[in-house]
C-alpha cells in the first residue's frame, strides 16, 4: 500500500527572542500508510500539536521535507496550503467549534461555501452532501437543530460530518473526544473506525489517553520534540460492529431470496 504521508527530517524552531530560540521539532522522519488509523501521543510540550500543524497543512517547517499524496508541501505558499487542506483533509476538534445559533446543516455547509479549490459548488449541491454527511454519522433526524440543542455527543458527529462533506482522504482529529463522556467517545471512536474501515479514509488522531490510543492500528509517541517510539497496536480496541452480510441462496424455482445464514441452512437441509 502507498504512503500518503512521508516525513524526513522536519525541523520546526520558533524565535521567541533574540537569544531564544525553541526548536518544537527535532529532525521527525515517518511515513503513513493510506488507510491506515494513527495515534500520535505524547506529553504537553512534546511536540505533538506542532506536528499536527505540519501534517494538516496549517504550518510549514523550518526545513525537512513533508510529502503529502506524493506532493512536496513543505515549501507552499499560504494559497497553496489553503487548497491542500481544502481538497485533501478533513478536521475535528475537542471543542467541535460549531456556529451555535446555526444548524447542523449550515454548520456542515461551510467548508463548500469557503472552498478556495477554484470549483463552485452549487446550493442545490451544498445542501445534497451536507444531509448525506450527517446521515453518514447518525444524525439524519437532527439536521435542522441548532447546535445549542444537540449534545456533545452530536456536536461532536456535526463535526466529524463536517470534515468529510468535502470528501477528504484524510482525517485529522485533535483530542476529539476530550470534552466527552466515556459512551459518547465510544460512539465516535465507532465512527471513525466505520470512516476506515468502510472509506479507506486514513485518520490521524491527537490525544493523551492511551484508551483512545487502543482504538487505533498504530501509536506514535513524541517526546521534546522527537519521535521516540513508532508501535504497532497488538490488542486494538473495535468499537465499531460491521453490518452482517446477507447470503443469496437460490430455491428450486430460480427465484433469488436474501436471507440469513441460519435461515439459509434451513433452505438447503
């Protein structure tokens, strides 16, 4: 499978005063796999959140190289990376940052409205994936809520709709479940394993717990800035329950019936 993402050798240094330079990022070197579903852990000031930046296009390097769908971005300028993001990735945040006096579907018609892709996209259009969004994440029957009605929980899948009303390849979920409870980060983390598993969408989540860590196939650690420990998960967590798949049997008259597999035994003893 190809990488979507490989990263050699990033540096980022911020200059917070003449004789005080931070380096948030030490020479990070890794690839990600398409489709793959990523943890990137680490304590506060381990460089985690400038290594999101990076990887959503939000921040470029100080020097290093970030290839992203076999495309140098490293060097882009702020236009390009705005086009990048639009076009490629999807993001979720701990606080859903939601327009709360507006509804589901106006908050996932936003990112159509502000696309920079060059393609406009008409309102017919707009509305028609806005609603296959949300019912995508559960929430066929809330699409005229304001997001002060809905839950965490719900806001949380406005959110996640919202990433994907742009058909991303990639995900990047920053502590998507911190404002949450343990059933509703359930709920979500089931939602991103669906995305994966059903789309190929590759989603890279940002977090601390190591609960929400085991839901994933892989955990980067970081610590000061430098990639420490690159795992693989060996007990993942699955929340997420695949529909079961119905057989077709064929009966003596020709006829085709779908039906369960108990069912089919019956047929055929």
């Amino acid at each position: 499978m190809s990488s979507v993402i490989e990263v050699t050798e990033i540096v980022k240094t911020y200059q917070m005063s003449e004789d005080n330079t931070v380096r948030a990022l030490r020479g990070v070197s890794f690839n990600i796999e398409e489709g793959d579903l990523v943890a990137i852990m680490g304590p506060s000031g381990s460089g985690k959140s400038t290594l999101m930046n990076v990887l959503g296009c939000l921040d470029r390097p100080t020097s290093g190289s970030y290839m992203l769908g076999g495309q140098e971005v490293a060097t882009l300028s702020d236009q390009e990376l705005a086009t990048v993001r639009n076009r490629r990735i999807g993001f979720v945040f701990q606080s859903f940052n939601l327009l709360s006096r507006t509804t589901a579907l106006e908050n996932v018609e936003l990112p159509l409205l502000y696309a920079r892709n060059g393609a406009s996209v008409s309102s017919s259009e707009r509305r028609k994936r806005a609603v296959e969004a949300l019912e995508s994440v559960g929430l066929g029957d809330r699409l005229r809520h304001k997001s002060s009605q809905l839950s965490g929980g719900q806001q949380q899948r406005v959110a996640i709709a919202r990433a994907l009303v742009n058909h991303p390849n990639m995900i990047l979920a920053d502590e998507p479940t911190g404002n949450l409870d343990s059933v509703s980060s359930a709920e979500i983390m089931a939602i991103f394993q669906r995305l994966n598993i059903e789309q190929g969408i590759t989603v890279i989540f940002v977090t601390h717990e190591p609960d929400i860590a085991a839901h994933t196939r892989r955990i980067l650690r970081m610590f000061d800035g430098t990639l420490v420990e690159d795992e693989r998960v060996a007990n993942q967590v699955v929340v997420y329950k695949a529909p079961q798949v119905e057989q077709q049997v064929t009966t003596q008259d020709t006829s085709q019936e779908t039906v369960s597999i108990g069912q089919a035994q019956e047929v055929l003893a």
